[in-house]
C-alpha cells in the first residue's frame, strides 16, 4: 500500500494528532518516557515558541490505508545557519514505523522542503535550540530515558546509515552513584576556590525572589558557557522570558545552586531537578484529568533518583574549580534527600572538561545518541 506524506496544519488540534502517534509509537515501552502533549504541541506552534522568530518549521504525517505511520518536522534554524556558514534544515520530533517505505517518504519530504529552501545539507534529530531535546539513541535502549532526552527504538539507526546519513556529532550520558558524603577532594577543592575568587553559595526559598534576582542573569550566563558548544544559537530575550516562565516557577529550589562573586554577579549555576520519568510514564501525556497527581507527586513525593538538567559557569570561570562549589553544595542536599543516583543527561562525547568531574565518583556511561549529516 503506498505512503501517503500529509502537511501537519500548525493548530494545536492538527499537532496534537504528531504528538499523540510518537507516544503511541512506543506502547508497553517501559524505557520510554512520553513529553507532555500541551507542552510539545507548543513548541511546534508559532504562537507558543519563540524560537520562530528566527526559524521556519512544517511537520508532516505519513499515513497508509489512512493509518498514522509516522512523522517528522523539518527546521531551517537561520542564525545557527548564519553561524556555521551552511544552509543546513534540521529533521527533528520524528518517530516512525519500521518501515523502509514510511521511513524513506518522510525524509525525502523534509529533504525536498529543505532544498526549495535553499539548504545544501540536513542534520538532525535536533530541535529548533538547545533547549530541545536533540540526538538519536544508538546505545542504551534499555535504559529508562529522561524526560529531558530523546528516547527512540533500536532499528532508528539502522534506518539513518541505510539512508546514507553518517556520524556528525555524539553524546553520551552518565549515571552517577552519589554515595553517602561529598568526596573529599571536592571540599577542598570547593573551599579553596571561594576563598581565592571570593564566590559563595546561594539558595533561594521563594521562586519570585528567584525570578527577580537571578532569572535573567541566569539565562544570559547560559548563552556565555554554551556559545561554542555544537549547533548552539543564543536566546533571544523572548526566548529568555519564556523559559523563565515555563521554568524557574516549577523547580525545587533546594535542588538548585547559584555561584556568585563578591559583587553578588552571578558566575555558576546548578539546575537540576528530581526524576519524573515514571511520573511522566503515567500521565500518558497528559496532565488531565489526573496526569497533574502524578506530576505532584513526582515533585514533592520521594524518589532515589536526580536529574542534572543544566550546568553553566562563566567562560572566564571554567576549569578553575567553581564546579566542585556547585557539587559540594548539591551533592550533600542529594543525600539529604535520599536520591541515591544522579543522571547527566546529555554530554558531548569530546567534551573532557565536563565528564572529568565524575571522576571522584563511582558511575558508568550507559547511554549514547548521535546526530547525523547528509548532503542534500
């Protein structure tokens, strides 16, 4: 039967239909944790992502005997192509059948799409920024994901190299056992370095204070520590006050650790957040009627697990040991807390600095995702 490639309307009704089949798509997954529908369907919208200020997307549906098969959205992200010097369109949010038909409709679509608009080449699974979730699982399948990551079927890969994509960058995610005391070197280290930088730690009780003192601040240092990172492209200030909204108003501040020197500027901080991967897993999606109990319970209820969503120190701070100040102050609060391991979520595979802190800590790399490239 052939392959039918509809054009999504960008309607949260139409996106919803793109949502829902890559949530179906892993039905009696236990390693899957489905996004929230409300929130991805956002993304997909001009109206509910900022980010198409400076980016085109459309998604398609493949459909065979008027049957959901598959779907991907393709991405022209124009700064990071300005950046880069290639006019690259990004495939991303794709999820499919193993089918080669299904699989070969999509591409060629986002392909096609990618040509007519002047891109010579196309790379993905990336989102519209960094703050996507972006890189194709090729390790790890067995693994309960994040639901800060990608989590995709194992004949994924196997479709990318037969299409003729090869490796572009990789990343790789660490789970990291924080044991009962904060090891030693990393209190002294810790010590050492407030001391001579004059830094201190500082925590908040009041998401409002938060948000006023440090939200700007902390996304500005943001576009600093990660400008030279892979397809990175700066937040815009809309960006900016969109995340602040969607984010800092959610987060236990407890699990949350802010470096500041002797003028109160902000150089460090340390954004992460209990595990709601099982909590995500039951809603299903969906946050009502009764997805939001599981979300409060996954933010309030005990759980051995912490998520490491974001670490960002200034350039002009990196590899001067801020981020021992950062773990001897979470680590202990972890503890405390009873989370007995810490996931990384995504590192580049190249970058040293970064998997050189897990050193003093008993953990193992057991996941891996790649992006692939393809000339056009």
């Amino acid at each position: 039967m052939t392959v039918e490639i509809r054009e999504v309307a960008k309607t949260r009704r139409e996106l919803k239909k793109s949502v829902k089949f890559r949530i179906d798509n892993y039905k009696g997954n236990d390693c899957y944790v489905p996004p929230l529908i409300f929130d991805e369907v956002n993304t997909l919208r001009p109206k509910g992502n900022p980010a198409f200020d400076f980016c085109e997307a459309q998604t398609w549906m493949a459909y065979r005997d008027n049957k959901p098969v598959g779907t991907i959205t393709g991405i022209i992200n124009h700064v990071a192509n300005q950046r880069t010097g290639v006019e690259t369109v990004r495939f991303g949010f794709v999820d499919f059948i193993d089918d080669d038909e299904v699989v070969d409709a999509l591409f060629k679509t986002v392909e096609d799409w990618g040509r007519a608009h002047g891109c010579t080449e196309i790379v993905g699974p990336l989102g519209f920024t960094d703050m996507d979730p972006e890189g194709m699982l090729i390790e790890g399948f067995d693994r309960l994901s994040t639901q800060a990551t990608i989590y995709n079927h194992p004949y994924y890969p196997t479709h990318m190299e037969r299409m003729g994509f090869e490796k572009d960058a990789d990343w790789v995610e660490f789970r990291v056992t924080t044991g009962d005391k904060v090891p030693d070197r990393y209190v002294r280290i810790a010590e050492i370095v407030a001391k001579r930088y004059d830094l201190r730690v500082v925590k908040y009780t009041s998401r409002k204070k938060l948000k006023a003192d440090y939200g700007q601040e902390i996304f500005q240092l943001i576009n600093k520590a990660f400008d030279n990172l892979y397809g990175y492209t700066p937040l815009t200030e809309r960006q900016i006050q969109h995340y602040i909204s969607m984010y800092l108003g959610i987060l236990r501040l407890e699990l949350v650790t802010l470096i500041v020197d002797k003028n109160d500027k902000l150089v460090a901080v340390g954004i992460t957040i209990q595990s709601f991967s099982r909590d995500f897993q039951k809603c299903r999606g969906r946050i009502f009627p009764f997805g939001w109990v599981h979300i409060l319970r996954g933010l309030y209820g005990k759980n051995d697990v912490v998520d490491l969503m974001l670490i960002a120190i200034d350039p002009e701070y990196q590899g001067k040991g801020v981020n021992a100040m950062l773990f001897n102050d979470l680590v202990r609060i972890y503890i405390k807390n009873g989370y007995k391991w810490a996931e990384t979520n995504i590192e580049l595979e190249t970058n040293a600095k970064v998997q050189a802190q897990w050193e003093y800590f008993d953990y193992e790399q057991h996941r891996r995702r790649r992006s692939f490239r393809k000339g056009l």
